[in-house]
C-alpha cells in the first residue's frame, strides 16, 4: 500500500522535485555556500593563522577595513581603473571590428555564411590559454610581425625617433590587443544572431521612402540591432574585466588589474579578507548590474 | 535586392586574418629548428618528438582527459535536469533563486569561482575533514560545477524550442511524466545534450584559472603545464604542443560542422523528395 | 499619341538562366488603379519591383511622367511601395514611421512635417493611434500605417503589393473600398498586385493578367471576364467550363461549332479569325447557363442528370453530367422548393442551356 502511495506521489511531485532539486543543491553547495564563506571572510580580520583570517579582537562581528582599504588605497582604485579601461576600450574595438563584420556575415550566400560562421566559431574550441600565448610570439622582440611593425613604424617617422623594436609586451597595449583578439567571437556572434534576425523588408521599405544605404543603416538597422550590442558589449567586458591570465602573460607588471590583485593578495600575501573583498567588490561593480539589466530586458521582451 | 558592399566584404577579410595569423604563425614555428622561439632557423620537427618522450606532458594529457572525461559527463546529467526544469516548471518556491544559481557562473569572472572555490575546499576540509589532499576530486568538482551552467542554457534553449504538445500526447496516450521524460523529451533534445557534452569537456579540457585555484601538489592538469612554461616565454616545444592541440580539435570541429551541415542538406532533400512524390 | 503616365516598355527580367518576366508593355494612365494579376511565380512581383527601383530591368524601359526610371536608384523615384508584409519599422511608434519619409524632404519644416503626419493619420483614421507601437495595433491598423507612411510622400505612384493578403475575409471588404475613396481623395496612382481576382476586379479600372512572365490580357474587368482572349485567361478569372470545339460554318452574326463534349452542335457569336475546320476552344461561364426541368427554346440546349451539388443559400452550383462531359452551372435560388424540398435535387434530369453571345470562341 505505501509503495502503491510513493508511487503516485513521484509520477505527480516527486519526480519533478528530483530534476529540480539535485542541481539546485549542488549549485547551492558549490556554487553559492563558497561564494558566502568569500562574503562573511572579506569582513573578518587578516591574521598570521592557518587560514589566515579570525573573527573577533578589535572588531568582533564586522571588520570593513579591507572595503575601506579598496575605496582609499590608490593601488586598489587604480587596479579597477586600469581593469575598466581596458575591458571597456576592447569592448569598444571588439564592436567596431565585430559589427562590420556581423554585417558582413549577413550578407554573404549561404554556403560561404556556413563556412565564415564555423571561422568564427572554431577558436572557441581551440584553447583559451594558446591563443594568448599566440600573441606573445608574435609581439616578441625578434618576432617578424614586430619587424614588419618596426619597419613601417622607421620609414614613417624621422630619423630621429627610430626604434629597433616596437614595445608591445607588458603594455596595457598588448593586453588590449590579446582581449580584443579572444573575445572578439563573443562580440560576433550575438551581433550576428541580432543582425541577421532583420526582415531585408525594413531595408527596402526605409529606400523606397527615399534613404540612402547609410541613412537605412543609421535608421533602421542600427537600432534594431541595440541588444545583440548591448549582449556582445557585455559578454566581452565583463570577462575581461576580470581577466587573469592575459595582463600575467602579457601585461605590465608595475600595472595590475583586478584578477591579478585577486590572486596575488590571496596567494603571496596571504591576506583573504583583502582578496574576498576586492572579489566581492567586483562583482557588485559588474555581475549585479548585467544581472539586474537581463532579469528587467527579459520581463519587457515577457510583456511584448 | 541583393547588397554587397566592398567595405563589409573587406573588414570581414582584415577580421579572419587577424583571428587566424597568430594561430598559423605559432603553426609554422612549431616546425623552426632554432631554440629561440621567434626567429627562423631551418625546417625540424625535433620539437614533437621531444613532446612525445616528455612524460610529464603525457602524464598532464591524461589527467586533463580524465578530468574532462568525468566532469563533463556529471555536468551533463545535472544542467540537462537544470535545463529541463526551467523550461518546463514555470511555478516551484525558489524559481527565482534557481535561475539566478543558473546564469550566475555563466558571468562570474573566473577568478572569482576558483578562489571561492578554493576557499570552500579549505574550509570543508578544516571543519569535516573532507578532501583531505586537492588534486582530481577537487578539480573535478569544481569544473562540474561552472559547466553544468552551459549544459542547461543549451539544453533550455533546445527545450523551449521543442513542442509542448508531443509530451502532452504522450501523456494522454498513458505515460507517466517521467516516462514522458525519456521516451520522449530525452530523445527529442539529445542533440543538444550532446553539444552540451562536447562544450563541458571542451571548458574543462581548457580551464587554467579555476583549475589553478583548485588544484593541490602534483596534480598538474595539461594547461597548467602550459601555464607554467608560458609564464616564462615563448618556447618551440609550446608551438608544437600548441599545433597538436589547435589541429586536434580543428579538426573535430570541422568534422562535425561537416556531418551536420550534411545531415541537414540531406533532410531538405528528403523533405523536397517526399514533398514532390505526396503531390 | 499622347504619352501616357506610366510607361512600361519591353521590359524584361531574367535571374541567370530563369526569366521572371519577358518582354512586357503596359501604359497606364494618371489616376487609374491599375493591376497585376497572375498566381504566384507569374513575375508580377518582380515587376512592381523594377518600379520601384529594387530591380533593374535586363532589357527595356519604363518611364514615369516621362522620364526615364533607367539608374535611378529607390531612395530618389517619386514612387513609394507599400510591402506585402507592410515593413513596419518596429522600434519606431505610428507617427515616426509616417513621417519617416518625410525626414528626407528637403524644404519641409518640423512644423510642415508635423502637419503633414496629422494629416495622413486623419486621412487613415489612425490619430488615436499615433504614439502607440507596431506591436500594440491590429493588424488592419498596420495596413493603414503602411498605407499613410507611402502616401506621406506624396508619391506620383504608389505600388501596392497584395495589399489585403494579410487581412481576414470582413475587414478586407471594408478596406477594398476605403483603398478606393482614398485613391479617388489623394489622385496617386496605384498599381495593385494581387493574386486574388476578386480583388482585383473590384478595386482596378483595368487589370493585366500575368503569368509566366508574360502580360495574357490588359482590359477592364468586364473585358477580362466576358470577352477573355485564351483559355488561360478565361480559366484563370472565375470558373468556366471548356470544351474542345471545331468550326463547321458561318450562320448569320454566328458561329457553328461541333463539340463531341456535349454530344452536338453550338451556336456561338463568331469571333475574328476563325475558319471553317479549325480547332478552337469554347468556354461557358456556370452562371450563364440556364437549368430546368423543361426543355428550353434556346438553339444550345442538353439534358443531363445532376450529379452533384452545392447549396449555398442565395445560390447553387450544380454539377450536371452530360455524356462523358460535367458541366457546371450556378443558378440563383429565385424561388423556394415546398416544405424544405428543391426544386431541382440528386439525380434529377435537367435540361442546360446558354444564348449563342454567352458562348466565348478561343481561337487560340
């Protein structure tokens, strides 16, 4: 009899409470449990103990200091600039490359649109860690791409100003130009979907009212295409933002950005609550917002 | 009316270049009998096979797949549940919550996900002793936990797609729900489980940051050999590893594309075919 | 000959190997409601669109007003379009898409353009409307948007491509005569392309019948549906019976005819250009063929058995086996049958008759 009332129980609740909950547990365990074990540690206190942070002494529940330390200190404040910067101005270059090329895309025959779109899509699979590492063979000193830039750099400009190699490595340059590089199929593709989901018919009747192409882009396609930007801008700023591995291979040293400090205070100085912190500080400076602006972009599309 | 414009056709050549020079350049100097890295000494091949008697980059190989191999099979099996229940259960207590669980790591900087990972995993350890040492199982673990997020947006996008009314048929003819599950709903989106799986082991096989923060002593997964080589510069064995690696998986995307670009040519076709013999 | 307002001459489209439409010539005058009327694939919409600039002619030339459209590309013709799918832009509100256009016109004031919006949304009775978006109006409102936003201009012509396609049965009836009052109110000419004849019958001063690529017929729609010049024609507009016929000989003001389908000889009103012996066609419209019990005095008279029918009310349409031949023919219900039975049922015998002017002779 009981098995008969646990049957019916799962074939009408229980079933649905397995598939919801096993990965609401396990993202709630592994995902949001250690993401507030990074909230309370960023309000203790830095102690020389294994693990180096305690709750109590001069500050017993709340210890805001290393948030005080993030707003006061020019090496943290800088640190963010320089990552807002450099996120933003890739996410800028990626727009300007990516769009015209989303256009592009939409304009070729299908056949060739199949072939440019798996271009796009393949350095995705490709490792994250080597297309970085691609680059810096190419910026090196002695590399011939720098060569081929010296040299057009020494017929360009007087004597005077001559170089052997342009710098390029361990510049807020290189990490721009490597950002820029991988996260350029992230600019492309929502572009693409936005661009290509267009009725030509808008195009044709905008002409027909007496638009030329570059008052029919301006008008008409421009602004349809507003979310696929907005979600390209996004999936390449925020990423970047926190980038780690491409400002330590390529980045200047003397000039950290956030995902370095991160690291570093966490592992060489030892100090948790200053890294939870700036973590905790980053990401209500970028999820929250991306966050808030898709649950609010999803209930107006809802409403439509 | 067809619109070509010579200035999209040209950005869209600058742009394939400057995605694929860098890549093809590496290519060429894995083949450079020089040691330094950058400068072209000859044609060799000495580099691969110095790659293939270096165990530690075999034994790195095989962690890596091991890894990949477990977590994205796990990932799999709870963002397809995670996919399915945001598509089809639009009322349960928490739905908000459950959401947000979901979309968070998609956008969490990685830094962020390892080092609260890893902070977990110390902490777990201090208070039930558990894991004892980090290697595989936290590793595993945490890429389990950032890719099941993939697998449920593809799968959710798939779902959302797909018919109501086929489960509903079902279940009027006398299946269960979770018979409906998978005499049905399983088999109609197991494509998308499938890239699902292929794009989890691909994140894994890949991770440097979050497998950096998890890791313990000697559990060197593949790209954090690389890693550690790359920090210090560029160096030809790299390229070759870097070749083998980039033509592997080129190669398995191509493939793919292929076969599906095919599978669909040939569904138009017999679409066309039984269109024209219905008539 | 006075140069009429619109002229298409020799005019030709071809996409690689296939030619869309083949050498067409059509002169329509100002004022008119004009249209094109063939099945799908007939080239009219690629027509419309070499007027209004989208295509350019492989060979010949249309001329507007008398100047040659050859170059001039669609932002610069005085021509405007209304699109099947009414192309309304949807992240602009009713007004912005109507005054669209407008933003091209050099001279015209913000105030001017303003005036000019309020007046085509009045015109289109949309003014309540002018804030709201694309996707807050019915789909008879976005008809009108399209409708005002193509007018704005103020175009010599307008082109209408299956302009109530998208619309359910009841409103295209209201909209086929407000199409009309505002033509007659506005004086643009429209050139309508449908694949709807009765569409075109009720709305154009003339239709040119279209199909692979080439002009059938140009006339007035009684022209078109009385006096159709090929069995494609006469077939494509309304339904109509068709037999295969030969020419005996001249009688009088008529034509006799041999037609084995019927099991006689027919009286028809001749046509130019038919001989005696040749092959020819003839073709009777279901409504103008007379059915009753009686034997009628008509000279082209048969009896069958009705096989088939469909009773609509105001009318009938009958499916009368004669021979080997099924003739239909559509007769109004004049008179009511006793206590629910007709007067003409299954299986009857029925005798079917037409006068000889009804009878059309297809020489080709």
């Amino acid at each position: 009899m009981s098995a008969g009332r646990f049957s019916r129980w799962f074939d009408r609740k229980g079933w649905a409470g397995l598939i919801i909950g096993a990965p609401y547990v396990w993202l709630l365990v592994f995902f949001f449990l250690p993401f507030l074990i990074v909230l309370s540690i960023s309000l203790s206190t830095n102690t020389p103990t294994a693990p180096p942070f305690s709750f109590g002494g001069e500050h017993p529940v709340i210890n805001p200091s290393a948030y005080v330390r993030i707003l006061t200190d020019s090496l943290y404040v800088r640190a963010f600039l320089t990552s807002l910067f450099n996120a933003g101005v890739a996410a800028l270059l990626c727009l300007l490359v990516g769009y015209p090329m989303a256009l592009g895309l939409t304009r070729v025959s299908t056949t060739w649109r199949n072939v440019f779109l798996m271009l796009v899509i393949l350095p995705f699979w490709t490792s994250f860690l080597l297309r970085v590492y691609a680059w810096m063979g190419l910026m090196g000193k002695n590399s011939w791409f720098n060569g081929l830039l010296t040299d057009a750099w020494n017929i360009l400009v007087p004597m005077d100003w001559a170089v052997k190699s342009v710098p390029m490595m361990h510049s807020n340059f290189a990490v721009v130009l490597v950002m820029v590089y991988t996260y350029l199929p992230f600019m492309i593709l929502p572009l693409y979907a936005s661009l290509e989901r267009l009725d030509p018919v808008l195009d044709e009747a905008a002409m027909d009212l007496g638009s030329r192409p570059a008052q029919v882009f301006r008008d008409v396609t421009l602004p349809q295409s507003v979310p696929g930007i907005i979600a390209g801008g996004m999936l390449v700023f925020i990423p970047a933002a926190g980038e780690l591995v491409i400002p330590t291979l390529v980045g200047n040293a003397s000039q950290p950005m956030i995902g370095r400090l991160i690291s570093d205070e966490f592992g060489q100085a030892r100090d948790w609550p200053m890294a939870s912190a700036i973590a905790v500080a980053l990401l209500v400076l970028m999820v929250v917002p991306t966050m808030l602006y898709s649950h609010f972009q999803a209930k107006a599309e809802g409403s439509k | 009316m067809k619109r070509r414009s010579t200035f999209l056709m040209t950005v869209l050549g600058f742009g394939f270049a400057f995605l694929y020079i860098p890549i093809l350049s590496m290519i060429v100097f894995s083949f450079n009998s020089s040691r330094l890295a950058t400068v072209w000494g000859g044609f060799s091949t000495k580099w691969y096979a110095s790659l293939f008697s270096n165990q530690k980059v075999i034994d790195a190989l095989l962690l890596s797949l091991k890894i990949a191999l477990v977590s994205s099979t796990i990932a799999t099996i709870l963002g397809t549940m995670a996919g399915i229940a945001l598509a089809r259960f639009t009322k349960f207590r928490g739905r908000v919550v459950f959401s947000g669980l979901v979309t968070a790591p998609l956008i969490m900087p990685e830094v962020i996900t390892g080092i609260s990972s890893l902070i977990f995993f110390i902490m777990l350890a201090d208070w039930v002793g558990w894991p004892g040492a980090r290697g595989f199982t936290t590793i595993t673990l945490a890429h389990i936990t950032f890719s099941m997020v993939f697998v449920s947006t593809i799968v959710n996008a798939r779902m959302v797609q797909s018919d109501r009314a086929i489960e509903e048929a079902a279940m009027d003819l006398g299946s269960k729900p979770w018979q409906v599950l998978f005499d049905i709903t399983l088999p109609v989106i197991s494509p998308a489980i499938l890239s699902g799986w292929l794009l989890a082991f691909t994140i894994s096989l890949d991770d440097v940051v979050i497998t950096s923060f998890t890791t313990g002593p000697g559990s060197t997964t593949l790209p954090l050999l690389i890693w550690s080589k790359v920090k210090l510069g560029v160096t030809p064995d790299i390229n070759a590893l870097a070749t083998l690696m980039v033509l592997t998986v080129g190669a398995g995307v191509v493939a793919a594309g292929v076969i599906m670009f095919r599978a669909e040519r040939r569904r138009l076709a017999d679409e066309r075919l039984a269109y024209r013999n219905n008539d | 000959m006075e140069e009429p307002f619109l002229r298409i001459e020799g005019v030709s489209k071809s996409f690689g190997a296939f030619q869309a439409v083949k050498d067409v010539n059509l002169a329509v005058g100002k004022g008119e409601i004009f249209a094109l009327l063939g099945g799908s694939g007939c080239g009219k919409t690629t027509l419309l669109r070499m007027l209004a600039g989208f295509e350019e002619p492989t060979a010949g030339k249309i001329f507007l007003d008398g100047r040659d459209m050859a170059g001039v590309p669609p932002w610069e013709r005085p021509i405007h379009m209304m699109f099947q799918s009414y192309a309304i832009f949807p992240h602009m509100t009713v007004e912005a898409n109507v005054g669209y256009g407008l933003k091209h016109e050099a001279g015209l004031t913000k105030a001017g353009r303003a005036a000019r919006v309020a007046e085509m949304l009045d015109l289109v009775q949309l003014k309540p409307f002018a804030k709201r978006r694309p996707h807050q109006i019915s789909g008879g409102q976005r008809q009108r948007v399209a409708l005002a936003r193509a007018l704005a201009r103020q175009p010599k012509l307008l082109l209408l491509d299956e302009p109530l396609a998208a619309l359910d049965k009841k409103l295209r009836e209201h909209t086929q005569f407000e199409l009309m009052s505002i033509q007659e109110r506005t004086g643009v000419t429209f050139i309508v392309v449908t694949h709807d004849q009765e569409e075109a019958m009720t709305l154009a001063d003339r239709i040119a019948v279209m199909d692979r690529g080439e002009v059938k017929q140009v006339g007035s729609p009684t022209e078109i549906y009385e006096f159709p010049n090929s069995k494609f024609v006469a077939g494509f507009i309304g339904s109509v019976n068709s037999f295969d016929a030969t020419v005996v000989d001249r009688e009088g003001p008529n034509l006799r005819l041999s037609v084995p389908g019927l099991g006689g000889a027919v009286i028809a009103r001749d046509v130019p250009g038919a001989v005696a012996g040749q092959k020819v066609s003839l073709a009777v419209r279901p409504e103008k063929i007379q059915l009753g019990k009686e034997r009628p005095t008509s000279p082209n008279s048969f009896q069958g058995h009705v096989k088939d029918l469909a009773y609509f009310g105001k009318d009938s349409l009958y499916r009368v086996a004669l021979g080997d031949a099924l003739v239909q023919a559509h007769a109004v219900n004049a008179r009511r049958g006793d206590g629910g039975a007709r007067i003409v049922d299954w299986d009857d015998e029925v005798w079917l008759s037409f006068e000889p002017s009804s009878a059309i002779v297809l020489v080709s």
